[in-house]
C-alpha cells in the first residue's frame, strides 16, 4: 500500500520532540548533576554548523564524535533560546570545552537507564553539508577498558 506524502511535518516534530528528551536529560543534569550509575553517551556531528570543538578535537573526529558525562565534566550549559549546549571535558589531560547546536546531535544514551535515542542531523541548520554516513557510536568502555574522558571530579563545585 502507498502511504501519500503528508503536507504536515510530522517526522520533523516528532525528531524535534525526541531531541527535546535528550536536552530536558541535559538540562536535568546541568541543574542537578548525575545521580548514583546514570551517565550519557552523546554523539553528535563536528562537521554540523554552529558546532565548535578545539581544531585538536575536530582534527581527530572531522565528522562526528562521542562524548561521554558522567563523573567529571564542568560547567554544562543549556541554551534552549540558542538551540545549543556546552560542556567543559578533558582529552588526554588537555581541558577543552565543547559547544553543540541540538541540530547537531546524532544520539543520546544512558546505558544504566537502558535508555538511548538516535537522531538525524536537523537538516534546516545542515544546509550545505555534504552527505556522509555518521561514525558509530562506540560502546560502552568494559570495565576492564580504561577509558578516553578523564574523570574531573576534584574541579566540580559541590553541592552544599
């Protein structure tokens, strides 16, 4: 059976809506920070208007990257009024801060919530990019695995 194609953007709202779950994740942890075993994988497009990462990391990752919260990340930040987020990570010892456009985003993961989503880059800001077929996203580091994101816990403000 032929479906017609709709005039309305259904997909482009419901993607919107699904986005909408991982900055809401974002903000919740912006605000409160990660509680007990909960963490993210984010994988987002480098190439993607509007993203900024130090020429090291985009040199690294030309398309697209992964990047993982959980115990030490700083000054996370959600725009919703700018449609973007930014972080503070360490890469091999060197600290960088990260800023991403929701548009951007390729994926969204909290392996102990068993909960992921994936996205397609928001055409309507990728105007312009050539077509290229997203990287993976790692799994998770078994625990054995020593892992790529250094843990920052110590520059974290604490909660009183």
């Amino acid at each position: 059976m032929n479906t017609p194609e709709s005039q309305i953007p259904y997909e482009s709202w419901a993607a919107r809506a699904l986005r909408g779950v991982a900055v809401d994740a974002l903000e919740f942890a912006a605000r409160e920070g990660l509680p007990g075993e909960h963490h993210f994988y984010i994988s987002f497009r480098t190439d993607h208007p509007g993203t900024k990462i130090p020429d090291h990391l985009k040199s690294r990752y030309p398309h697209e990257m992964t990047i993982v919260l959980q115990h030490r990340f700083w000054d996370l930040m959600v725009d919703r009024a700018a449609e973007r987020f930014s972080v503070g990570l360490s890469f091999s010892g060197v600290p960088s801060v990260l800023s991403v456009p929701f548009g951007a985003l390729t994926a969204f993961q909290d392996p102990h919530a068993n909960f992921g989503l994936r996205f397609e880059p928001d055409e309507t800001d990728a105007a312009g990019l050539p077509e290229v077929e997203p990287e993976p996203a790692p799994p998770p580091p078994a625990a054995s695995e020593t892992p790529q994101v250094v843990s920052l816990d110590a520059f974290r403000r604490k909660r009183e």
